[in-house]
C-alpha cells in the first residue's frame, strides 16, 4: 500500500515538472519577462497642497482614492490622512497633513 502511494507520489511529480518544463508561461534560464504599466494618472485639481497632495497619497495608492471619493466635510478628511498616518504608517508631518486636509477639503470636500 505505501509503495502504491509513493508510486502515486512521485509519477505527480514528475508529471507536474514536465508540464511545466513545456509551459510557455514559465520563465527559462537565460530569458526575462517585462510588463508595462499603465502611466500614473495625475488627476487632481491645481491649487495650493498638490503638490504635497500629490507626493505623499500617492506613495501608498492611486489619486483616484481622493478624487472618487464623496464631498466629505473638512473633519471626516482630518480623520481619513490621520488614519493613513497612525493605522497604515505613512509618512507625513503634522505640517504636511494639514497642507493636504486644506487641499482636499477644498478640492474635493464638502467645505468647513
């Protein structure tokens, strides 16, 4: 019986490497693969804080996260770059978050 099995086990095995030996989709010694990546999208409004804006949303997601979202008021904001920075560990200074919270309330917010 653990002689059948063991049959079993390696006849898979060796199934399983000559189907990918054969694979087209699997990378040979010697060869390389590229992609390429659709160019970043800019979307945001200009004004005072894109830049800013700009640099430190974009190194963790897309714009789109900021220009998709609801006109939220200035405190739902404050609360959303507090997150990114206290929950997800993005690096932004006081002096920046509230550059950004004015930019995207203004922009992109419901005001106040």
């Amino acid at each position: 019986m653990k002689a059948k099995i063991l049959l079993c086990i390696c006849a898979s095995l060796v199934c399983t490497t000559l189907a990918l030996a054969g694979d087209p989709g699997s990378a040979r010694e010697g060869s390389s693969r590229s992609i390429t990546l659709p160019a970043p999208v800019d979307d945001l409004a200009d004004g005072p804080g894109k830049d800013t804006t700009g640099i430190y949303c974009g190194i963790c997601h897309s714009l789109d996260y900021i220009t998709t979202q609801p006109k939220f008021p200035r405190a739902r904001w404050r609360a959303a770059v507090a997150k990114m920075i206290k929950t997800y560990g993005a690096p932004i200074s006081e002096t920046n978050a509230e550059i950004i919270v004015d930019y995207i309330t203004t922009y992109y917010g419901a005001g106040g």
